[in-house]
C-alpha cells in the first residue's frame, strides 16, 4: 500500500473517532513531530551574520525605520 492510501485509510479512520482522548493523543503526537522537524532545520548563525543583523537594525533605528511596540497590538 502507497503512502498516499494509507493516509486517505488514516483520515478516513480519524474521521470516524468519537473518543476526545485519543483525538488529543494525535494531536500531541502531531505537535511533537513538528517540533522535532522545526529543531532539526535549525543552523546557528554565524557571528559575522549576527553582526549584520544588528548593524541594519541600528541603521534602521536611526533612519526612523522603526514601529512602536503599541502600533502593533490588534484592534477589535
């Protein structure tokens, strides 16, 4: 059986389920899977990037290339 038939198989199964526990056991088992994938991507930076980064932020700073923190909440 092909990848893509044994998930159309899972989605149909997971569809069926009325039990809240095992729904929240995927879930966990889901969130988990993706937290692992999103560490494994992760490269540190190099120093001379690091200063790149803090270099155009000071620019920006100064230039008046910048939001306050307040302009950024969400309004209703």
């Amino acid at each position: 059986m092909d990848i893509q038939t044994r998930k159309i198989n899972f989605v149909q199964e997971f569809l069926r389920l009325r039990n809240v526990k095992l729904i929240e056991k995927f879930e966990k088992i889901l969130l988990e899977n993706k937290a692992k994938e999103y560490e494994t991507n992760l490269k540190p930076m190099e120093m001379d990037e690091i200063n790149n980064i803090a270099d155009n932020s000071i620019e920006d700073s100064r230039y008046g290339k910048v939001v306050n923190a307040n302009e950024l909440s969400i309004h209703d």
